[in-house]
C-alpha cells in the first residue's frame, strides 16, 4: 500500500510494484487520514508513506496507522534534505521499519534509483508477499516452494553445501549441485 499526496509518485509506484511478479499493491491513499481508514480495511504487509502531506503528514499518521495495524511494516519516504533527514529519524522513533529518499525532481535520472531502492526495501521488509495456500494473484504465477538441506558443520569430509532445486525462469542455469571442502 502506498500513501502519498502525488499523484505522480503513486502513479509510478503502482506501475513499478504491478510489474513485480512478487507483489501485489493493494491500495493507495492520498494523506495520512486516508491512509489510516484504508489500512483498517486492506491489511497491507507493508505500507510506503510519505512523510510531508496535507491534512495529515506521515509523521501525524505513523504511531494511529501502528495501532490500527500492529506489525505493519512501514517504510517512510521522504526528500532527501536536513529537515527531512531529521524528521525521518522521528519516524524510525516512533515505529516505522526504514526509509527511502525520495529523489530531487531536478535530479535525471532520479526516479530509476528510487525504483531500485524501493523495490529492495520493500522486498528486505516483507520477502515474499503471501497469499492464501494454493491462491496466486490473477496473471502472476505461484512461486516455487524453497527447499532447504541440512548442512553438518561438523563434517571433516567434504559435505554438499546446496542441492538442485526446482529450476526456475530466472535462475535455471545456476541450480546445480555445489561442494565445498572443510578446512583442514
């Protein structure tokens, strides 16, 4: 979920988390008000909020926004200046999970880190977006199970550090089966 009074950043966010396969946007609010009322009734894992909006900023919203949604992890979104540097330290105070600077709109090129910074704050935030077992959101594909093996320290002889896994669209050239020796 995003909150923000820019018609413009939401616009971009959206496109950016529409075209993860690993995400789902849920909503989005215009002030911090609107945010807490749409919190209530979407149950985001994660919220983008800005930090400087009318009626009720970031800041005003954060600590009722928390209490509406407890767990919720936030990620505040601010410009990067002294003022907002400091107002985001606030707002890590008062419960929000980290912060991303939003970029100068005199800045070319800006919004391509922006995305990048986003994308990894909101993944590191939440991992993979869940949904109900069996269930994928329409158009996006349900993501392989991750299986994990057991790896015995204390193993003298060489031991298997990964096994193949389920090759996926991305990555089917690199799971393959890898062997590290122990010291000594």
């Amino acid at each position: 979920m995003i909150v923000d009074d820019s018609a413009v950043v939401r616009g971009l966010v959206t496109r950016w988390i529409e075209a993860e396969s690993d995400m789902v946007l849920l909503g989005s609010a215009t002030d911090g008000a609107k945010g807490i009322e749409k919190v209530k009734e979407l149950q985001p894992d994660v919220m983008i909020l800005d930090i400087e909006m009318p009626n009720m900023s970031g800041i005003e919203a954060l600590p009722k926004i928390l209490a509406a949604r407890p767990g919720l992890k936030i990620l505040m979104a601010s410009t990067l200046t002294t003022r907002g540097a400091a107002v985001t330290m606030r707002a890590l105070e008062l419960g929000a999970a980290d912060y991303v600077a939003k970029p100068d709109s005199s800045r070319i090129g800006g919004a391509d880190g922006y995305r990048t910074e986003l994308l990894a704050k909101v993944r590191a935030l939440c991992g993979r977006i869940r949904h109900w077992p069996g269930q994928a959101p329409e158009n996006k594909p349900a993501a392989p199970p991750v299986r994990l093996y057991p790896v015995n320290p204390s193993t003298p002889a060489p031991a298997p550090v990964a096994r193949p896994v389920s090759p996926t669209p991305h990555l089917g050239h690199v799971a393959a089966p890898t062997r590290v020796r122990t010291p000594g």
